[in-house]
C-alpha cells in the first residue's frame, strides 16, 4: 500500500515498483482502466484493439449485449417512477 498525491487535474503517477508488478513499464503506451468498487477505486491494465482486427461476429456480439444491458436498465427506470 502507498499513497499517491492527486494533482487539481486528477493526475497521479504510479511509484516505480507498483508499474513494474503491473507490467506497465514495457508497454509503449501503457492503457488502465480505473473502476470504482467499495468506495476506492481498482486499477487494472486494459488493451485497445483497433476494431479492424475484431471479427464481425465479435463486434455484434458486443452490441447485442450491450443492447439487452441497456433494456434491463430502461425496465429499471420504468419500475423506479
């Protein structure tokens, strides 16, 4: 565990030893995806494909998935009035 000092921008900069457990340091261009769980918040290195490399299949997939996660959630907010 190690504190970290936030800038008024939101910046924060891993110590050393924290991005090289995480792998962070031999990556060009390192992706994180930050999200917040339990009150704190949980860090965790992400990868960006370019979509042209996804097959079809793959994106519709996404899309069908992110379509019924959204129906969920509009009954949801049905139910909440």
């Amino acid at each position: 565990m190690t504190t970290l000092i936030m800038t008024k921008r939101g910046g924060v900069t891993l110590p050393p030893a924290l991005r090289r457990s995480m792998g962070l340091d031999r990556l060009r261009n390192p992706l994180l995806i930050a999200e917040e769980r339990d009150g704190g918040v949980f860090l965790q290195p992400a990868t960006a494909l370019p979509v042209r490399n996804l097959s079809r299949k793959q994106i519709q997939a996404w899309i069908k998935d992110d379509e019924a996660g959204m129906a969920e959630f509009r009954a949801g907010a049905k139910k909440a009035r």
